[in-house]
C-alpha cells in the first residue's frame, strides 16, 4: 500500500488514482487534471495576441490612408504642374509660331512700319514678341557658353 500525498489516505499500489480525493499518480493524469487552467491561459494569451495584432492594423491602415492622401495631393501638383506648363508651351509655341511668319522682318522694318501708323497693335505685339524671342534666344546662348 501506498499513501496519497494530498489526503494521506493509504492506496492500492496499482491505483492510477485516489479514491478519495481523486488526484492522479501518473503523469499524464496530472496534465489532464490542469487541462482547464492551462485552456484559460491559452484563451487569455489568444485575446492578448488577437489586440495587438489589431492595433497594429489600425497603426497600418492609418498609415495607408495617410499615404493615399499625400499621393493624392502629389498627383494633384503634378496635374497643375503639367497643365501650367502646357500653357506655357503653348504661348512660347504661338509667339514661335508669330516668329516664323514674319521671319524675314527685321526689327528696324517693324519699328519702321509702327512709325507709319502708330495706331497699329498687331505690329506693337509683333516688336514685343521679336524682342521677346531675341531675349530668350540671347538667353539660351549664354546659358551654352557656361
């Protein structure tokens, strides 16, 4: 005979358990017996995980939006970039375009046409326009030769 650790109450030898307390002398009797306890602090440890994990996602997906944000904004800029600078191709185009008609005249023959008639605006706008383009050609030159 043996005697039960826990109540002190003499056993069989061969008895897995003890009849009066119940508690189990082998070892697999012993994990099934804190099978409930260890099942709550796996429950516990899952939930803990599962918070964290979904703070972490809310961290992300504000931080996506965050970044959809800014990408719009961006795109937005380079939207208004792209469209001031086509308009400004497009003047330097329209005045190049002026350029090319009235190739051949020369500035003296323009300011000599304006002394004819003052009153003459296309020929105003066309001197502007050759001395313009004779800036930006000037320009571009100097540019070169740095």
């Amino acid at each position: 005979m043996k005697q039960c650790k826990y109540c002190k109450e003499n056993i069989a030898n061969e008895a897995k358990k003890c009849k009066v307390c119940g508690e189990p002398f082998y070892f697999w009797g012993k994990v099934i017996k804190f099978t409930p306890v260890m099942s709550i602090f796996l429950a516990a440890a899952s939930i803990w995980f599962a918070m964290i994990q979904y703070e972490y996602k809310i961290v992300a997906v504000n931080h996506a939006k965050e970044v959809v944000e800014e990408s719009r904004i961006q795109e937005e800029v380079a939207v208004r970039t792209i469209k001031e600078m086509q308009s400004s191709n497009a003047r330097t185009e329209e005045l190049k375009r002026r350029y090319d008609i009235n190739r051949e005249t020369t500035l003296y023959e323009l300011e000599q046409k304006l002394e004819e008639n003052p009153d003459n605006l296309r020929t105003r706008q066309e001197i502007l326009i050759f001395k313009s383009l004779e800036n930006d050609k000037a320009r571009e030159r100097r540019l070169r030769s740095r």
